[in-house]
C-alpha cells in the first residue's frame, strides 16, 4: 500500500531532465553498472528512471560492438539485450556477452516472454527475460535478482581443504 502511494506521488520527469539527471549519476561510486543494449524510447525511459533513482550506473549503447565495449570497459556485471534490434542476432549477443571475463549476467528484452524462449535464453548463456514493454517492478526484480546472483558468484570464497593423516 506504502509503494502504490509512492508511486502516485513520484516526480514527474520530462525526457530531458532525465537524461540529465542520469548523466550526472554516470560517475557515481557503489551502483550497479548495467550496458542495456535497448531500442524502445520508453523502455530507455523507464531505465533511466530506475537508474537515477536507485543511483546505477547506465549504459545505453546502439549496436552490439558499443555493447561488448561498454561492458568490458565498465566491468558491468549486468547487460540487457533487445531482440527487436534490427541486424543482429540475439543468440548470439547473449553468447558473447556471458562470455566477457567478468561473466556479465544477461537478461534479453522482448516483446514475446514466454517459457519456451526463458528456456532457449538459459541454454544460449544467459540468465533472464524481461517483457516490453518495460515494467518498472519486473526491472526491479530482474535487476536485484541479477545483482544478488552476480555478486554471490564473485565472491565464493575457496573451500578448505580438510587435511587427513
């Protein structure tokens, strides 16, 4: 009940605004890094506004050697990929993004979410879909669920070894 109130009284953006206020985040310290590798204006709208608000650091980029770039420079532990990108194939996006030396967890975006495709982006590598049009919930999840996974998975410390005589 708390969050739909503050939902009715969040502030109102335009699309500039937004854009600026998610530049000055970029050089911020401690957020989540994310390359999202997406075309749909409002889905960009709807990053950029979780983005500042949770204080991540965003990527947009428009091609998949922007992305593969962005996320090797940036060691961003989470990509989104679109698969309505025209000239490009989203299989193997996915395939290279997972296969950065960071191990980046990738989420495709796309306008059909179904169990069969969840099921062919797991086995292409990556670790999540998310429907367009963006929701600002289901990006929340995905993204704290990505966050948890990916930074549990960095630092698993090593087993002893138990030593027998």
């Amino acid at each position: 009940m708390l969050e739909r109130l503050r939902g009715l009284f969040r502030e109102v953006m335009s699309t500039p605004e937004l854009q600026a206020r998610l530049a000055a985040t970029q050089g911020a310290v401690g957020g989540i890094t994310i390359v999202a590798l997406v075309a749909g204006e409002r889905d960009r709208e709807v990053l950029s506004h979780l983005a500042v608000e949770h204080q991540w650091v965003l990527h947009f980029v428009d091609t998949c050697g922007e992305a593969w770039d962005a996320l090797n420079k940036s060691k961003a532990p989470i990509v989104l990929c679109d698969r309505e990108l025209p000239a490009t194939e989203w299989r193997e996006v996915i395939h290279m993004m997972v296969s950065s030396a960071h191990q980046a967890y990738a989420i495709l975006v796309s306008k059909v979410a179904d169990d069969y495709l969840w099921n062919e982006v797991i086995r292409r590598g990556g670790h999540d879909l998310l429907a367009t049009p963006l929701r600002e919930e289901d990006v929340l999840r995905a993204i704290r669920l990505a966050w948890s996974y990916w930074s549990s998975s960095m630092k698993v410390p090593p087993q002893p070894v138990k030593h027998y005589r």
